[in-house]
C-alpha cells in the first residue's frame, strides 16, 4: 500500500505518448527521458499506446499488442530508467483496470483488477513478476506480498502489465493477470546517474545504471539505487534506508539463440503506515484533531523494545522503528537455444532467498480521553502525569524467517506452415515451483497517546504495555513448502488478419509443515503441531481470437477460466482438519472471465477499449477484524475499461478510465470497489529544453467495513494530482522538480471494522533531481 510518487518521463524534444507515461508521471519522480530519434518519435505520436509493440508476458509466442486476443499495457524503458518511486507497485496506479492501493509504505500493497476484490490484502489475483517468473507463488500472504521484494529501479527495461485473459493459463495463480518487470540487458550501451532530494521532507537518493558490450557477443547491464530519509511522514526519520544491486550477463549464440545469467541483492528498511484513528459520523469518516492520516507515522515515539515470543519458546526483542525490512538474494538463468527440427527449447530458472519483518503500529481501539493516574511510559520526563486523549496501539511484529523461491519453466514449441499463409504454433511446457513459507507472527499492544507528532507511549492504570493484543489471538508460527508442478499445452493459429489460440494448463499443488498457535500469546505447544499436509490439482484454460480489420483496427475476444491457490490464509484461524489430509477438498479462488474489445489508431490518436465480466468465488481470513472472521465470499462484476493517447501540437494526452459494475449475492458493491477509477497525464513540450505536465488519478466513492457492519462506511471520491517541471541543462544533463499529491488530498483507501481507523495517502511531498547521462 505505498505512497504515490510522480515522475517526468518525457523526451526533450517529443514527450512520449505511451501508458508509460500515464503510469511513471503518476508514480515517480524523475528527471525524464533521453530524447528520441525523429523517426521514432514520429511512429509514437501517430501511435502513444505502442500497439505494435511486441509483448512476451501472458503470451505462448511472442505477438504485437495489435495482434494480441489480451488487454495489455507496457511501461517502457526510459520511464522505468530515470526510477525514484517508492515502490514498484506506484508504477501501476496509471494502468487501467489496476486498482493499486499504495498507501501503506514502501510495500505491502492491495493490489486488484478489474472488479475482481482486494478482499485479502496484497494482490491474491495477480502475479507479480521479474523477468518471466514469479516473485512469490501466492500474491496475498499476509504481511509478505511479493512487493515487498522488488524495487523500481534503473535496471528495469519496460514493465509489461496483462489483465484477465491468458493469465490464467501462462501462470498458476494468477486469473488476474500478471505484472512483468523486465530487466534491461546492455542491448543499448551508456549509463547515467541520479541525485533526488527532498524539499519539504528529508530524502536523499541515488540511483544509477550501466551496459554495453563486453565482447562483440557478449552484453551486460548492472544498476540499483540507495537512498534514507523518512518517507514523508513526521517521526519517521531514519526508517528508510537501504538498497538494491542488480545485474546480468547475456552470451549471444548462433542465430537468436542465447543464455543469460542475473542476480540481485536487496537490502532495504522503510516506515510502515497502518491505518490512522478517525471518527465514524452517520457513516462518513471525521478526521480527529492532531491526527492528520497523511502524516501520521507514530514512529517519533521513544518506543521500548518489543518482547515476542519465538517459534521455540524463547523471547526475543525488536525495534519497532525497522518497520518494513526486506532481504533478498537471487539468480536466474535464462536460455533461449535451437533444439533442431524446428524446435525451439526456451527455459527460465531463478532461485532467491527472501526475508523480511513487517512491524506496523494499527489502532486497536477508538480514541479516548486517558483515565485519572495515566503517566507518560519513556523519555526523559516519563512519570510525568499525562492528561490528554489516548488510544491502544496493537504492534504487528511478524517475521518473515524464510520466504524463498525456487521456479523453473521450461518449454518447447514449433511452427507449422499449414500452406496458404497460414500457420500452426505448437507449445507444451512444464511450470514447476518449490515456495518456502516459515512466518512468525507477535501483535502486542500499548497504551499511546493520540497525537500524529511526538506520540508517546503511556501507563494507563490497569493496562500492562507490551501485553499479548487483541486477547492474544495472533501468536502464531508456520513453517511450511509449496510444491507446484503445471503441465500446459498451447496451439497458437494464425492465418492472415485472424491470430487464435487455446490452451490448457494442470496445476498440481502438494503443501507439507506445520504450524503452531500459541496460548494467548504465552506459548506454544510444541508437542502438538497442526500439520500441512494435503494435495490439490485443477485445470485452468483460456481461449481467444483477434482480427485485423485494418493494420489500424483490430477486435478480439477471450474466454478463460483459472484460479489462485492458498497458502496461510486457510492455515490460521481454520479448522485443522482443513490442511492436514482429512478434508476432502481444499480451498481455491476460481475466477471465469469473457473479455471483448477493440483496438484503433490514427490521426495521432489510439484507444484500447475492453468489455468484461468476472465471476469470483473465493475463501477469505482478514486478520484485522474483531473477531477474526474467515469465510467463503461470491463476486460477479462486468465493466469496460479504456486507455488513450492523443496529441494536439505541443500537448500530449494519455489516460484510462475503468467502470465497474461489481455485486456480492446480496446486490451490494464489494468493499472498496468503486464505479468509476481514472487516470490523466497532460504534458506540455514548451520547447526542446522544458517540459511540464501533471499526472492525475481519481476514484469515484466506495463503500467499507465499519463498526455498525459490513459497508456501512463510505470512502470519498478523490482526485490526487501530481505536476512535475523537468529542464535539460545540457544534452546530457536535466533537472526536475516534481511534487506528489499537490493539493494535499485526503485519499481514504480504506477503514477497518471495530473501531475508528482508516487509512489515506502521503500528503504533499515536493524533491527535486538532477540526472546525468552518458
């Protein structure tokens, strides 16, 4: 749930009129892009969404967007180079259909597509992806989504985003689509570096990125950032800190064949924005006096250290102030090689060692005036009587010992001419997986006092700090393996202005360890695990057609129908029985979807529009409700969704609008889905040397969970602006001013049930970079 950022990604000479630019203006802060050949800036102006651009993610063989039977947007090369986000997932909030919220910090993002519901937090339908292969095989582990991992960066080529369609049968887990951060490989040498500083907060960033040859064929590209400072928010200072490194070699063999080695080191710490105490009136959200939910962070508290149990009994103290940590180590071997016969053999293989903590400081009740006796608890005038409001904060320290991946596919493909002009491309491959998953969760509570700024922990009569939260629910320990294994099979059929394709794919899943819950936080019963121990397969398929009316409009349909699996969400807070081989059934979110649409250019102009309808039926645990609840949930949503360019002399426009029409059983909306979500990106090129332009994202209202129910709460509609003024120095160096949620907007994302919490976007941050190229 990160914060946005906003970026000017434009060409000194022709601002680029690519989604790239609707998605990077809205989440990074740059100082743009190197200027485009005039050949090639002319195709961009008659074409801003890149229609004939090749697209690899979602697709058996490699197809131009114009081609395609999918809905997809890439993000290309310069907008992902100049990177200074927050988060990956910033870079998403312009895509339409995506319904990215990043307001919670660095990671840890609700991520949803399309009507289909962000009902368990992080991205349950949508797989996040470093070149071709998956990051995390479940996209909705609690306190571990696969955000938390990957950093924008200027390794990043261009970043490919698939909605519905052929997701379900190139990737298991993922009906959603699948969001494909691809690396840069040297393939055009020269480097650059960039300093950003924040104006009116404390950031300092560095980020840097270099390729070419090494030999006439071999090619290498390495990059990576580091930066600190506080993310924005009061009494954060310090929280962000730390890096990422990462690099590839590519050895180029005969004829397009060749055999690529990367690797990446992540090591990164950033505050954690939860949710922040609001008041709840006839259903609409009061913001409290003192607690601004655009700054607060609750991290200038002089926090003790907090004691949590371990997985064997032991204690063990954390600083509350490491926020989100994340650590990853990875290498991938990609290779791309001609087996004879017309065969093609392609494999991806990576394997990473990922770890972390997520420590987040969430309400855990309403806001109230301290009783008689409170003092306050630290700093120098603790014991000092404290008179004021209060509220109890529930620490949530989990820790991530051990969230490591191992994938690997592999497949093989031929073409067959079937005469005419037609012609037959056969692909078989087998996707396999070996996800490590070993948690340990410790929410305590204290007493706080209720101020955005300078909070302090309290001695509250009769409350003991650092004591089990919410009746010592949520002590809890899982050591486990994921073990996928996917079989699927591809014909791809294409015969003048017709392209098709069908296919199938058998995902078998075996799930063994064990897990433990603790008695009201004291201990665990480590002569009694619960065990995993269970099997499960389906069979997931799509089929869809494109037809080229003309070379500048095309139709195409899909029909498909997968799902994404669990891995702790039926663990915890379920019956044991559910897990451990004596259920007959094992729990999975299936979701079928229908998707037609059109794809047209011309006269400077191009649109991308997309009918659809989704039917989700899913299991669900949310662990921030009173009681915990788990539950069986049914959705079904229809919508059009539309994403443009234009040009108008100097001015460039690019943009999307997403409307959704999604309904629970009952005919109510899910939580947190609104009718209308839209993103616009202006620019203005004043002359070879300025640019300026604004990104802009807007939602209509929603509706929430609350104290009084399910959806009684209503979340406004907002419009967040961004505007950025980036100047070429010289042809090589260029500045840039940028500032994120220029209005200040109070953007509520969400509220939490139980008590008067919610949580809204960073409010206004201004930095300014200097960027050199070379």
């Amino acid at each position: 749930m990160p914060s946005t950022r906003l970026s000017a990604l434009h060409s000194r000479r022709n601002p680029s009129l690519q989604p790239l630019a609707a998605a990077v203006a809205l989440a990074l802060a740059s100082v743009g892009a190197q200027a485009q050949k005039a050949a090639q800036a002319a195709t961009e102006a008659a074409d801003g969404l890149k229609l004939n651009a090749v697209v690899v993610t979602g697709s058996s063989s490699a197809k131009s967007k114009m081609k395609s039977s999918v809905a997809v947007s890439t993000i290309e090369s310069e907008g992902v180079a100049a990177v200074t986000a927050a988060s990956s997932t910033d870079l998403l909030r312009g895509v339409p259909g995506i319904r990215a919220e990043a307001s919670g910090g660095e990671s840890n993002a609700n991520v949803a597509v399309r009507g289909i519901p962000v009902s368990a937090g992080g991205a349950r339908y949508i797989q996040f992806q470093e070149d071709g292969l998956p990051v995390l095989q479940f996209g909705d582990i609690a306190f571990a989504t696969p955000d938390t991992w990957m950093r924008a960066d200027a390794g990043f080529e261009r970043l490919e985003v698939v909605r519905g369609g052929s997701a379900a049968l190139l990737a298991t887990g993922a009906p959603g689509g699948i969001i494909n951060f691809i690396s840069k490989t040297g393939q055009e040498p020269g480097g650059m570096v960039q300093l950003t500083k924040g104006v009116d907060y404390d950031q300092t960033r560095i980020d840097f990125g270099y390729g070419g040859r090494l030999a006439p064929k071999t090619r290498f590209y390495v990059g990576g950032f580091y930066r600190v400072g506080d993310g924005g928010r009061s009494g954060a200072d310090g929280t962000e800190n730390g890096g990422q490194v990462r690099g590839n070699v590519t050895f180029e063999l005969e004829g397009k064949s060749y055999v690529r080695f990367s690797v990446k080191h992540l090591d990164d710490h950033s505050p954690t924005y939860m949710p922040t105490p609001v008041k709840y009136v006839n259903g609409s959200i009061q913001e409290l006096p003192g607690l601004d939910p655009r700054r607060a962070a609750f991290y200038d508290v002089a926090w003790p250290l907090d004691n949590t149990l371990t997985r064997a009994n032991g204690r063990a103290a954390s600083n509350i102030r490491d926020g989100l940590s994340a650590r990853s180590d990875a290498f991938g071997v990609e290779l791309d090689l001609d087996a004879g016969a017309g065969f093609r053999l392609q494999n991806k293989f990576s394997w990473s060692r990922n770890s972390g903590r997520f420590i987040g400081i969430f309400p855990g009740d309403d806001v109230s005036a301290a009783p008689a006796g409170t003092t306050l608890a630290t700093g120098p005038d603790a014991g000092a009587a404290y008179t004021g409001n209060k509220f109890t904060a529930v620490v949530f320290n989990t820790r991530v010992d051990n969230a490591g991946l191992m994938a690997n596919d592999l497949k093989f493909s031929r073409d067959f001419e079937l005469g005419g002009g037609a012609r037959v491309s056969a692909v078989a491959g087998l996707y396999t997986s070996v996800q490590e998953l070993d948690l340990t969760w410790n929410f305590n509570q204290y007493s706080l006092s209720a101020s955005g700024e300078g909070a302090r922990v309290l001695n509250v009569p009769g409350v003991v700090n650092g004591a089990p939260g919410f009746g010592g629910c949520c002590s809890n320990t899982q050591d486990s393996k994921y073990t996928t294994n996917a079989p699927y099979v591809v014909l791809n059929y294409e015969a003048g202005p017709l392209s098709a394709d069908i296919g199938v794919r058998r995902d078998h899943q075996k799930a063994s360890g064990a897990y433990f819950q603790s008695n009201a936080g004291v201990s665990y019963d480590l002569t009694k695990p619960n065990a995993i121990d269970y099997r499960l397969g389906r069979t997931s398929y799509s089929l869809g057609a494109n037809y080229a009316l003309s070379k500048d409009l095309s139709v195409f349909a899909r029909y498909s129908d997968g799902a994404a699996y669990n891995a702790d969400r039926i663990t915890f807070f379920n019956n044991p029985n559910l897990v451990n081989g004596k259920s007959p059934t094992i729990p999975s979110n299936k979701v079928k979807q229908t998707e037609a649409g059109v794809k047209l250019r011309g006269n400077g102009m191009s649109l991308f529009a997309t009918f659809f309808h989704a039917r989700t039926d899913e299991v669900n645990v949310d662990v921030t409700t009173t009681p915990i609840v788990a539950k069986a949930n049914s959705y079904r949503s229809k919508g059009l969704e539309l994403e443009g360019s234009a040009r108008f002399g100097l001015v460039g426009l690019i943009g999307g609008l997403t409307y959704t029409d999604a309904k629970q059983p009952d005919g109510r909306a899910p939580k947190r889905q609104a009718k209308v979500v839209y993103q616009l990106t202006p620019t203005l090129n004043f002359s070879d040397e300025l640019t300026a332009g604004m990104g802009i994202v807007g939602t209509g209202k929603s509706r929430d969970d609350g104290p009084a129910g399910p959806l009684s709460i209503t979340l406004p509609a907002y419009t967040v602006v961004n505007a950025f003024v980036t100047y070429s120095l010289t042809p090589k160096a260029t500045v840039t001013l940028a500032a994120n949620n220029l209005f200040n907007e109070i953007a509520y994302t969400e509220s939490n049930d139980g008590r008067g919490a919610a949580r809204a976007y960073t409010g206004r941050t201004v930095k300014a970079s200097l960027r050199y190229s070379f």
